[in-house]
C-alpha cells in the first residue's frame, strides 16, 4: 500500500497486527512512527511455545479439511474464550459470518509465526529504527504487559506506556489521544 501511495506512513497495530507492523518496519517500508498495543509474543520460558506449534499444526489440518468452525473456536478457545461462551457463539446469528472470515486466521498463525512457536524475534525488533510507542492494559495478564515492556526495550527508539484500567479490549476514547499525541 505504501508503494501505490507513493510514501511513507505512521502504523499502528493491535495484537497480531501490532507484530505485522514491526515486522514491516524490520523489513524497511517506510514507516515513520509506530504504534503498538500488545504484541502477544511468546517467551522462551513457558510452553507457550509448544501450544503455539501444536495450535498452527491443528488450525492448519481443520482449514484443509474444510472445518472452518472448529477452526475458529480453535482461535477462540487459544485466546481464553471459555468453551461454553464458544458454544453459545457458534448458536448465534453472526457465526456464519465468523466462520467465514476464519482462514484468515491462517494469515494471523504466520505473522506470529505459531508454526516455530511464536517466540519473540529479537533481533527483528532490533532492526526497527522508527520512533515506537509500545502500550499494554494495566488489567492484561502480566505476561502481556511484560511482553509490551520487553518490545519496547529491544526497540532503538521504543516507549512503553500503561493505560490504567484497560485490557486487551482497550476502549476506544481511552486509547485514540494516546496514539494521536504520539503520531501527531
């Protein structure tokens, strides 16, 4: 998008879309700012790293198979959706819709590079020279904000900030004067 537009851009990413924006940097699109809430990498330390491979395999093997809604409450349990809010989601009137965004999450699985376990790539984010703002929920679980704080040191120019109250399912109204300041 950068190359029709002819420029360069501030990015901003949430999630797995906060990697795909550092991954992007790292590979030198001209990125001006980046903005990032929440790259749910994997630490090393954990066995997050084998769910992370054991995941891609099966999310892999359903979508083969054409089992588009156990791909998806796959990605919805992994993420900490309990099984029976899964159930009721697959009863309800937007599942259709759901279920047919679901190879996507294919896309998702490779950006965070599941099939070797999701780790942190360090020495990527070190290659990103672009002033970077890294922010986490006060109310995440702690290996998210740890996660947050340990991006935003690895990267040359990289801030952390907490937004108190906040979880992954950052408000809105609370985020968007964080990130307009930093871009601004």
């Amino acid at each position: 998008m950068l190359g029709a537009a002819g420029g360069s851009a501030a990015v901003y990413g949430m999630s797995s879309g906060a990697v795909l924006a550092l991954r992007a940097a790292a590979a030198g699109l001209p990125v001006t700012r980046l903005a990032l809430f929440e790259p749910p990498f994997h630490s090393g330390h954990d066995d997050r790293l084998t769910r992370a491979r054991a995941y891609n395999t099966e999310l892999t093997g359903l979508l083969a198979d054409g089992r588009r809604g156990d791909a998806l409450a796959l990605f919805m349990e992994g993420v900490g959706m309990p099984r029976e809010m899964v159930a009721q989601a697959r009863n309800s009137p937007m599942w259709a819709a759901l279920e047919a965004l679901a190879p996507t999450l294919a896309y998702d699985s490779a950006v965070m590079d599941d099939a070797r376990g999701g780790a942190m790539p360090e020495a990527l984010i070190a290659r990103v020279s672009a002033p970077a703002l890294v922010v986490d929920g006060g109310d995440s679980p702690a290996w998210m904000r740890d996660t947050a704080r340990r991006v935003a040191a690895l990267l040359p120019a990289g801030t952390h900030r907490t937004l108190d109250g906040q979880s992954h399912d950052v408000a809105p109204e609370v985020l968007a004067p964080v990130l307009a300041d930093f871009l601004a």
